[in-house]
C-alpha cells in the first residue's frame, strides 16, 4: 500500500500484542462499533503515474498562456528558480510549528529575519511571523484596534480592495463591530482622504486605507495619519510590499500598523492560495499583536537562539481571551519571502520596483493614445492604473481574451458606477513587444 | 549562526532581471518615493542557497526523523503532491481568471480539483456539502461556529450566545467561538476523560448555540457517549461541531456525518499529507449537514449537467467570504493528488494502520511510563510523565533526551487535563522497525530518569543551541534586526 510501510506479519505481530486477534477486534476495543461506511463515490486507488497524467491533463485545461494584465492586489512577478529549491528544502516543510526551539532553530531563524524584512521594508519597528493572507490580516488589524481604543468603529476607505472589505464584513458580523466604508468619487481614484478624516469620531478605532489603493493610486498619508492619530484613533495602511520598492513607506508616514497581501514577494499566484499576510505595528502596540511572533535571546551558555515569544498573547494559553484564535502563522510562504527578498536583494528589488513603474507607465501611455480610451484619476502609480474605455469594460475584456490577452481587471464587477473602467497592472515580466501587442489588440477589439 | 543580513558585502547582487526595454520613466513624484533602499541582503545567488542549506540543517523534520507530535499527524508528504503543485497549469493560475467575461472556460482544470476534492471529502465525512475555503485548521473551526451563528439567527433564535467546550479542548476552540461573538461555558471531563454527560446536561438550555467536540477526543480515545451527545444537543435546540483535528484516527471506517455531527472541519495538513510547512499554510475545509448548506460561505464549485464547471456566488444566507478566493488552493491540490493514489481500499487502511500503530506503542510502554486514561486509544496515546517527575524529570525533559537522540518529541503539557502530559502519534506512515526504536529509546530515557535523573534534566547537548531563556526573550524584546 503506498505510504503505509507495515506488512502483513508486522500488524499481525503489533495486534498481537495489543491483544487482538484481528483488526475488527481492535476497531471494537477502541469504542468504534457500527459497521465501515461504502464510500461509493472514492474512487480506486491510481498509480502515481496515473494521477500525475491525470493532474497534467487538468492543469493543461487552464488558460495560463494568457499575456496577463490582471493584478488587483494579486501579481505576476518573477519568482528566482533558487527560492523554490531554498523552500524546497525538506527539513523546511516537513517540520512543525517550532514548538521545540531547539530543534527548530533553523525555521525560527528564518521568521526572524522574514520579520526584518518586513520591518524594513515597511520601516516599521515590530512585525509578526505572518498571518493567512492580506484580508484576513486587515481584519486583525481591526480587531487589534479595537482592544487598543477600546471603541468599536473602522473607517474603511471605499479605495481599500472589496475583496479585504468583504471579508471584513463576514468576520465583524457577529462582533458588534460598525464598518464606515468612505465611498469614493467614480471619476477619481484617490482614497477621498478628507472625506475619511471627516468621518473619524471618538467612536473611531481605526482608519483603514490601502496603498497603492485599489485603483493602483499613491497617495501621500502623513497629514491624514496626524489627523487621525488627533482623534486618538489607530491608522492602518495595507500595502503592496513591492511597491514599498520604490515608494514612500508606511512607517515614514506614521502608520500604527500596516499589513498586506505579501503573494507578490515569491509566491506563486496558484489560483488564489497559500498566500501570505503580514502585520507590523508601532513597539508600544505589539503586545496586542496576533499571531506567532519570534525572538531572539540567549542560551543557557550565553549563545545566541530564537524562540517563539509572547506566547501570552495566543490560544493555547489564553483560549477564549486570546489576541486571535490563529495558530498556524504562514510559515513556508513566510519563509519564500525572505528567500525571495534575499535572492533579488537591496538592488535587485530596486530594480523590479523600477521595471515595474516604468512598463506600467509605458503601457499606459500607449493605451491613451488609442481612440475612446480615457485616463481615470489622478497621475500617481506604481504598476497598476485605471482607463476609461468606451463601453462595458467587461464585454471588452471578454473580447480580449480570444486575441490571448487577460486584459485585466473591469472594474464594474467592484463598483457600479464604473462599468466602463478597467484595472491594469504590468509587471517586470510583460515585455516591450507584448506591451504593444496589448495595445494593438486593445485597438482591434474597440474599433475594427 | 550569523543573519542573513550580516553576510555578504555592500554592492553585491545575485538576481538576473529582464534588462529595462521602454524609457525610464515612471509617474511618482519624488516626494512619494522613499528616501533610503530597503536594506534587503546584498549577497551572491550562491551564498543564499548556502544560508538557507544551513538553515535547513538546523531543523527536524518528518523527511530527517521519527516525529510522533500527538493531535499534529505528521505522516510522511508525499513528493509526488509537491510536484503537481508545481505544475505551470497550477502554480502560474490568476485567481482572477475565472471573474473575467467567460473567464470560467479559463480554470476548468483547477475548478475541477476544487469540486472533485469537495465531493470526496463530503463523501468521507457524511456531510452534504464542504467549503474548501478555509485557509486552517483555526480558519476552519472559526467558519464552523459562524456557520452555527447564522443558522441560529436565519431561525431567529438571537438568544443562543453559549458555545459549550469541554475542558479537553484545544484552546483553538474558545478563542475561534469568541471570534464569532460567542461566550464559552466549560464541560468538565469524567474519570475516564469523555465528556461529562451529567454536567453537560446540566449546561443545556435555551440559550446554547452549539457544542465544540473533539472526535476523537483530545486524549486520542473514541468518546463511547458521542452519539447520545449530539442528540441531547439536538433535543436542546443546539448544534454539534466537530473539530476534526483527529480524522486521522477514523478516515474511511467512521462518518462524523452518521453519528450526528451537523458541522466539522479537516486539517489537510493532518490527515490528507499536505505539508506542515513549519507552521502553515494548512488547509481547514468545513464539511456540513443539508441544514448548514444554505450559510456556506461563498464561493461554490459546482457542476453543471453538460461536464463544465462554475463558481457560483449568489446565495442570499451565505456568511459571505472567508478567504479571499477559492480557499489555499496548492494544498487543496496536494490532498487530491493524496485521495487519488491511495483511493478507497487505501484510505481504509490509513486509520486502521495509525490506530494500530499508536496501541502499539502504548502496550509497549506502559509498563515504563503512567496512564492517567488507560485503555485502548485511537490514533494516539497519552501518557504521563508523574513516575519520572518523583525523580525530577519532568515531560518537557523527556522531550529534550529525545532530541538528543534523533527523534522529534511528542506533544508535551497537552491535553491540559492530564498531568505532565506525554501525547504520542505515531501515524500510519512509519514503520515497525522505527516504532520499535522509538518505542527502545523511551524504555531507555524512562530507566535512565530512575538511575540517572540528571543525565536527562541536562539535555539538549547535540542541538546548536541549548535550552533557552524564553523570559529574557519576553522581557527584552527583540524581534527584528533593524537597518
């Protein structure tokens, strides 16, 4: 049988000495009575071969030979064949949580140093080990708020991605939470921040905005955050870590927290998980931070080691009372972080952040040059931006998709009022020539 | 072992990007760009691998040794599952995709695994439906009270706020039902570690929403009371939820689904191979009766009658998203892959093999180490560490001489009912000849312990670190290397 190694004569010899003359009778002694179920719709057992023809013949029904302009907070950057082989590593991804530091030393290092990334990246002082994905870390976000102030509101930028907002809703539902969502103008994408400041009260525990925002926007926040911080709520920022790049960050701003889908640092997009959320706040806070968090301290010889800490803070000792009931942090797609950030390096990622701004740039200025399409917005992004086209973006996109391009995200699905807007993001991977085939195809499908 | 930071040298760098090939030209201002680089490593393609190899080094895991971690099932991975997972088709697959216009006929092959893994999970837990969507076991167990909170409030019954947890639980449990805006009473356990049916009765009224139940329960034994649990639950207005953490003790011989649960998550990451990961990304689906289908949260694969198939998001009572897409779905894909090779004759023989490896083990070492709950276990068996905490060894000890010796420790301090817990799984992935080593090793820690105590109380010695001091790590925060 694959993958059970016990022979015949070895579970002869173990009922044995269990006293049992067969496995009925063990099944019997441990409580388990009424009779094996079919199972009628398990298939029979295929060979190794078999499945894997069988999972090629599945995975060549997907239309991955698409030139891809979808992004919407998911991206298709370059992943360095080394980050595979380093996660790769076996004694990474059969291990446990490092519940036994001794024996793990070699995962909580790496968390250790995937939480210094994070800190630089964000210029921020404290991060965690990784929470499941940037939505579910938002929420976190909120809820930590809360325990913080001690009031029950988030003021939620309606540029914040609906895929977070709806999540949000779903975990506040039986919270008694209020969620303010600040709608944005259909003819801008800017977070509408006056608006947002506007709507923060002595009810408020926090302003949720994202950056870029949904739209790909860049923003300036630091007037914004002192306005909230003056109201003595919390300011939250979700970022794209790749864009932190090149921009301005977070914690320059004066962010208290800031989390993020952190997918784009390695991780394949694998059809929308295992993805990867981060979480970094201001040190006075972190006390009320969830998830796994390592440390570094000193042996019983005085010699360097890490260890998981604040462990006060989590479900398996505070239980109903804890920060979060998350146990598992993300800890391989941590992992593929920092391998990923370790193979490009400081210049490298300066790189991918300059590619990225300058393909994006390039490609929408082509766009804008084609008859009927029109510039939504404000003129500050990274590598993703919105254009007005001239009827339903989605039909559109539809059409797209038979000359071999994912042209990217209509922004309809998200909003109403924008049914003739589309979302485009260009990565380092799309080059010059499927930039201009994009454009041309773009062109045929409006007007020939 | 020096940071990964500390290596290397200012102005070296190992990536091979595509070189810029339009002008360079972007649309932010300076005054929006950072000042600084992020300080990222700056070192060569060979020093990473080399970093990472040692790393790895420093570690234990199933593939390097014995890891008998009790309520974790830590069987073997099979490297076929990494495979597929790695195949283009899969791994390059924007979640996106199936949103655009006509975008469905663009993942039929993913949506296919995401429906098929559904349909045999349902199958094997004697459930209606399952989501795939939640991204952990936690994740799982938080979708499952939700689900029994919207059930309650879809009937009107706003008054259900109690979720009853057995003192045995894992504190996933109370803190997922507090996250779903529920308080906790706690069921104690009787003489024999099931629940106390007597107390439960006592605890049910109009106001209990659900149960929270471990099966098999935390001490690795099968709660002989657990289909009359359910129905005095039932008869009480309430749900039954089982935290499925243990499937790997009954896959394929026993339906949760048959019994009376109404709702209950799996651990892909347990009894369906996928890896650990060093502590995630798991993977939690969430299989309920026909009454819970309506509150799934959305989305759902189905399939249409002419083959193809869709996502469908329209449901009026759904909890709404609890992921962001469709669930992790590379893990979702290893356990396919898992189901396929074994196939109904070899599920079967997975519970059969791990229980009775874990009885195995616990006849053998009986006569060395106390039960507090004997008889016979599941799929793992708990002992006690109180004959050797006399001589001043405590479980947490015992762990380290195994580390010493070349095996992963079990689950020490839980369940929190039991006294210097010793949780021992040894799945049905290892063999005789590693069990009986195993099995060798403990007779020799326990007799050490009586002739020797300080032999044990010193260890760790062969690990690159020795015990650490964990209150200075509390104390003297520090968390990152800063720039």
């Amino acid at each position: 049988m694959p993958y059970i190694p016990n022979t015949d004569a070895d579970r002869k010899e173990m009922l044995e000495a269990a006293d049992c003359k067969s496995i009925a009778e063990l099944w019997q002694k441990a409580q388990i009575r009424t009779a094996p179920p079919a199972l009628e719709h398990i298939p029979a057992g295929m060979s190794e071969y078999e499945v894997t023809r069988h999972l090629s013949s599945l995975a060549s029904q997907n239309a991955i030979h698409l030139v891809n302009f979808v992004g919407s907070g998911y991206y298709d950057h370059l992943i360095p064949a080394a980050v595979g082989t380093m996660v790769g590593r076996s004694e990474f991804y059969t291990a446990y949580t490092p519940y036994q530091p001794e024996a793990s030393q070699g995962t909580l290092q790496a968390i250790y140093e995937y939480q210094s990334a994070i800190c630089r990246l964000t210029s921020m002082p404290m991060s965690n080990a990784s929470l499941y994905d940037g939505g579910t870390a938002l929420f976190e976000a909120i809820m930590m708020a809360v325990r913080i102030t001690n009031r029950r509101q988030a003021v939620i930028s309606g540029a914040v991605s609906p895929i977070f907002r709806e999540m949000i809703k779903c975990y506040s539902s039986n919270l008694d939470i209020e969620l303010v969502v600040v709608p944005v103008n259909a003819s801008k994408t800017d977070s509408s921040q006056d608006a947002l400041v506007e709507a923060v009260s002595d009810k408020t525990a926090c302003v949720i905005v994202q950056y870029p925002n949904v739209f790909g926007t860049v923003e300036e926040w630091s007037e914004t955050v002192e306005k909230v911080h003056a109201k003595k709520a919390i300011a939250v920022c979700s970022a794209y870590p790749i864009a932190l790049a090149m921009l301005k960050t977070p914690g320059e701003m004066g962010f208290d927290i800031v989390t993020g889908e952190g997918q784009s640092l390695g991780i394949p997009l694998s059809f929308g998980g295992p993805y990867l959320g981060f979480m970094a706040v201001r040190e006075k806070l972190v006390r009320k931070m969830p998830g796994r968090i390592v440390g570094r301290t000193v042996d019983l010889d005085g010699k360097p080691g890490f260890v998981l800490t604040l462990q006060a803070r989590e479900q398996h000792i505070r239980r109903e009372h804890a920060m979060s009931n998350i146990c598992s942090n993300e800890s391989l797609c941590a992992l593929t972080a920092l391998a990923y950030l370790t193979c490009i390096g400081k210049e490298g990622l300066l790189q991918v952040g300059n590619l990225c701004a300058a393909k994006a740039n390039f490609a929408r200025d082509l766009l804008l040059q084609i008859k009927g399409i029109e510039p939504v917005g404000e003129k500050a992004f990274f590598n993703e931006f919105v254009i007005k086209l001239p009827g339903d973006s989605s039909e559109i996109v539809g059409k797209m998709i038979d000359k071999g391009f994912a042209a990217g995200f209509p922004l309809g699905r998200y909003y109403h009022d924008r049914k003739n807007q589309l979302l485009v993001a260009v990565t380092e991977k799309r080059t010059r020539e499927e930039i201009k085939a994009f454009a041309n195809a773009m062109e045929a499908v409006l007007w020939s | 072992m020096e940071l990964i930071y500390s290596k290397g040298k200012s102005g070296r760098h190992g990536s091979s990007l595509p070189k810029l090939d339009v002008p360079d030209a972007n649309s932010i201002p300076d005054s929006l760009k950072r000042k600084k680089a992020a300080q990222m490593p700056e070192v060569s393609e060979l020093e990473a691998v080399r970093h990472f190899t040692l790393l790895s080094r420093k570690n234990m895991g199933i593939d390097s040794t014995f890891y008998p971690l009790g309520s974790c099932t830590m069987k073997y991975n099979p490297k076929v599952n990494e495979k597929i997972a790695a195949m283009p088709g899969f791994a390059d697959l924007h979640p996106l995709l199936p949103q655009l216009r006509r975008g469905g006929a663009l993942t039929q092959g993913a949506l296919a695994v995401i429906y098929e893994t559904e349909r045999m999970l349902s199958e094997l837990l004697g459930f209606s439906q399952t989501t795939m969507q939640p991204l952990a076991g936690a994740h799982g167990e938080l979708t499952g009270v939700m689900l029994i909170a919207a059930y309650h409030k879809a009937h009107g019954d706003k008054k259900r706020k109690i979720m009853l947890i057995p003192d045995a639980a894992h504190g996933t449990n109370p803190a997922s039902a507090a996250m779903a805006g529920f308080d906790t009473v706690t069921i104690p356990s009787d003489p024999d570690g099931n629940v106390d049916l007597d107390a439960l009765k006592k605890e049910l009224n109009e106001n209990v929403a659900g149960i929270m139940l471990t099966c098999p329960n935390t001490l690795g034994m099968f709660d002989k009371n657990v289909k009359e649990i359910c129905d005095l639950v039932h008869k009480a207005g309430a749900l039954a939820y089982c935290d499925g953490a243990n499937f790997n003790a009954i896959i394929g011989r026993l339906r949760p689904g048959d019994i009376g649960f109404d709702v209950m998550h799996v651990n892909l990451h347990k009894t369906f191979s996928t890896p650990h990961g060093a502590g995630g990304p798991g993977s939690g689906p969430v299989g309920v009766c026909e009454k819970l289908v309506p509150y799934l949260p959305v989305s759902c694969v189905v399939k249409r009658s002419d083959g193809t198939y869709a996502l469908e998001y329209h449901h009026k009572e759904s909890i709404g998203y609890i992921a962001p897409f469709y669930g992790n779905f590379g893990i979702i894909l290893r356990a396919y892959a898992y189901l396929l090779v074994l196939g109904r004759e070899g599920i079967v023989k997975v519970s059969e093999n791990a229980v009775l490896n874990a009885n195995y083990i616990r006849v053998k070492l009986l006569p060395y180490y106390d039960q507090q709950y004997p008889g016979y276990c599941m799929h793992e068996c708990v002992f006690s560490a109180t004959r050797q905490t006399e001589k001043g060894v405590h479980a947490l000890d015992i762990a380290k001489a195994l580390i010493d010796r070349g095996i992963h420790p079990p689950t020490i301090y839980f369940p929190l009912i039991v006294k210097e817990a010793i949780m021992i799984e040894p799945t049905e992935t290892e063999s005789k000849e590693d069990i009986d080593k195993f099995i060798q090793v403990m007779i020799d820690i326990a007799k050490l312990a009586d002739s020797n105590p300080d032999a044990i109380t010193v260890c760790p010695l062969t690990t690159p670190v020795k015990r650490l001091d964990e209150t200075q790590a509390a104390r003297k925060l520090d968390l990152a290397s800063l720039e």
